[in-house]
C-alpha cells in the first residue's frame, strides 16, 4: 500500500471516532523527544511568534526554567511592545508574576501598538491584582479587537458582574458582528472558555464563512473544543489540509480537546514544511501525553 492510500486509510479511521471514542495514549521516550526537538528548535530560531508558541509548550512540557533562560534576555533588549507582550507573556507561564504587570502597565500605555497583544496575553496567563486596566480596555478602547480580548480575559478570570456582561459582549460579537476576522476571534474563544449552549451560536455562522476557509476552520475547531462529534472528524480533515494555518490551528485543537486519535496526523506534521504547524503539533502531542491514561477517565 502507497503512502497516499495508506493515509487515507488512517484518516477514514480516524474521522469515524466521536469525542467520546478517543483512547488512552501516552508518548514513547523517542517521540516525546522528537517533539522536544522540535519545540527547541522553534525557541531558538529567527522567527518570533513561532518561538512563543514554541515557549508555550515547552514551559507545559516542564521546561520552563530553560525557557526563561532564553527569554529573559531578549526582553530586557526588546522595544517592540508587541513583542515585548510576547516575551511577557511566555516569561509569566514560566510562573514569573511579574512581567504579568508589565503587560498590564503595557495595557495603560497611550501609544495602542500593543494593546491587543497585551489584552490577549492577559487572557492567556492572567494578572496579579483586580484588572482594573482590562476592565478599562473593555469599557472604552476604539479598537474592538481589544474589547474582545479583554472581555475574553474578564470572562475567563472575572467572578464579578462583569464576567457575564464580558460573555454577553462576546456572544452578541459572534452573533452580529459582519467581519469574519471579528466574529471567528469570538468564536475562538467561546470555543476554549464558552459553553456547549454556544454551539447552537457558533454553528449559525457557518453559513456566513462558507466562501472563507480559515475562519469556517475556527468555526469548526470551535466547535469541536465543545464536544461537537461531526466538528471533530471535520477537525480531523483539517490536520490534512493543504493550508497550513488551517493545519496549525486544526493541530492546537486537537490537543486542548483530547483527541487521541488524531495523534497520528499529528506524529506526521512533526516533519510539516511549515514551522509553527510542527510546533503546534509538537505542542498538541505532549498535551494528549498528559490526559488521563485510564479508559475510565477519558472524556
């Protein structure tokens, strides 16, 4: 059997498991170091953002102190505050609170180059304190790629009333909103912090991103991050797409949502031309390695 038939054979395997079929899995020694490989590969070369993405996975994977080794210094030469979130970012998974604060004190900043980034960074890791600048951010800023990240924050950490008005904003965003680079952020989101009520949403839009792929992959992804069964196997094309940002994200999801039965679609992306599709994918096998491993605690 040819490679090409044989992939076929996998992925016609694969895409007929629902969420609740996926099976205990762990990585061997030699391919959690391939994946290892890969991440510190992605860490130390040219290309930024796929060496957070790398920084990301690796601080899960427990290798965090190696990852502020690296990083630590880049940001004290840094001046790009986009890049500045970045590193910020990263160093504050690590378990360094600290530079949590200076993603808020980027936030405060006059000048909005890296608002969006910090509001997204702040969703991501948190901050120390009552969020006073995200809930400023929400309440005011011109741009609304801010709002939403700051809402997504608020409603990912808030227990306050605003929680719900933040979860209201990024529902009625999804629901109303005309630019698909708009409304697929809000779905990306409800997708990881939503409920399975949102799927009903989320599936609304679908008909609106027909003639977009990427954002009908968020879509999907998002649904499939909720449990949806059919999103999954449609998630489960996307590792094999032609496009390699649908392959990247379709690798992330893949991992947050448990599916052990995309792994080997994702073992194969390890060697995908594109880098942050191998990171990601890199990331995605070391998140499924650290599911239960009992049948009985799988989801």
């Amino acid at each position: 059997m040819n490679l090409r038939k044989l992939l076929a054979v996998l992925l016609a395997v694969a895409a007929s498991a629902t969420a609740k079929a996926d099976q205990p899995w762990e990585l061997t020694p030699t391919l959690r170091q391939k994946c290892l490989t890969v991440l510190r590969q992605g860490l130390t070369g040219q290309e930024f953002w796929p060496a957070m993405h790398a920084a990301e996975s690796l601080t899960f994977a427990e290798q965090g102190q190696e990852v502020r080794t690296h990083l630590l210094p880049k940001l004290e030469t840094e001046t790009d505050d986009q890049r500045r979130c970045g590193l910020a970012r990263e160093l504050a998974r690590t378990g360094d609170q600290e530079k949590s604060t200076l993603l808020l004190e980027i936030l405060r900043e006059n000048d909005p180059h890296g608002h969006v980034h910090a509001a997204e960074s702040l969703y991501k890791v948190g901050w120390p304190g009552g969020g006073t600048e995200l809930q400023t951010a929400f309440a005011n800023s011109s741009d609304i790629r801010v709002r939403i990240m700051a809402a997504a924050a608020l409603a990912k950490y808030d227990q306050g009333p605003v929680r719900e008005e933040s979860f209201e904003f990024l529902r009625q965003t999804l629901r109303d909103e005309k630019d698909p680079a708009l409304f697929r952020l809000a779905a990306w989101i409800l997708g990881r912090i939503g409920e399975p009520k949102d799927c009903v949403l989320i599936r609304s839009r679908l008909e609106d991103a027909k003639n977009d792929a990427l954002t009908q992959a968020f879509l999907e992804h998002a649904l499939a991050a909720l449990g949806d069964p059919q999103s999954r196997k449609v998630l489960m094309r996307n590792l094999q797409s032609t496009d390699s940002a649908i392959r990247t994200y379709a690798a992330v999801f893949a991992g947050e949502s448990g599916m052990t039965n995309a792994a080997p679609f994702l073992i194969r992306q390890l060697d995908d031309e594109n880098l942050d599709a191998r990171i990601r994918a890199a990331g995605a096998l070391l998140a499924l390695d650290r599911q239960p491993k009992s049948s009985s605690e799988i989801r």
